[in-house]
C-alpha cells in the first residue's frame, strides 16, 4: 500500500487553486504581486495577475498570503509601495 502524503506548501497551494481565492505574494527581492494562483509543480507557481500569466519559481517566493475578499492584506502596516 502506497500512502501518498501531501507536504505542507502543496496543501497550502492546493487549497487557494481550489477556492480561487486572491493571493499576495512576496519575492526576495521584495517585489510584490497579486492575483489568483493557476498552477503550481514541485518548482514553480504560475499566477494571474492583470490579465496575464507569471511564472514564479518556488525558490524566488518569500511569503504567500491568502487574501480574504472582505479584508485587505495584512503584510504591511502604514507603509505604502
């Protein structure tokens, strides 16, 4: 009997590909980007974001968050991009 497990990061990914929901995500190098996530593999994601398709290497991101349509993202207080 084969037990498939699922790690951590795939049932976090997994779940919002499910439930659409938007998603913030932040880059190493600072860089933010939202939008919905498409797809994801072992090394990459692939989100929607204005209209068009971002590759994203897994090894770039630095935090993901889910962003709840009643509440905006919680990321950064009093500071504006």
């Amino acid at each position: 009997m084969a037990r498939h497990n699922i790690n951590i990061q795939d049932g976090f990914l997994f779940q919002n590909l499910k439930e659409a929901q938007p998603m913030q995500m932040e880059l190493v190098t600072g860089r933010h980007l939202e939008g919905r996530l498409k797809r994801f593999d072992r090394f990459a994601v692939v989100i929607e974001a204005d209209g068009k398709e971002i590759l994203v290497y897994k090894h770039a991101i630095a935090t993901l968050e889910a962003i709840s349509p009643s509440a905006p993202a919680t990321g950064e207080t009093g500071s504006s991009s």
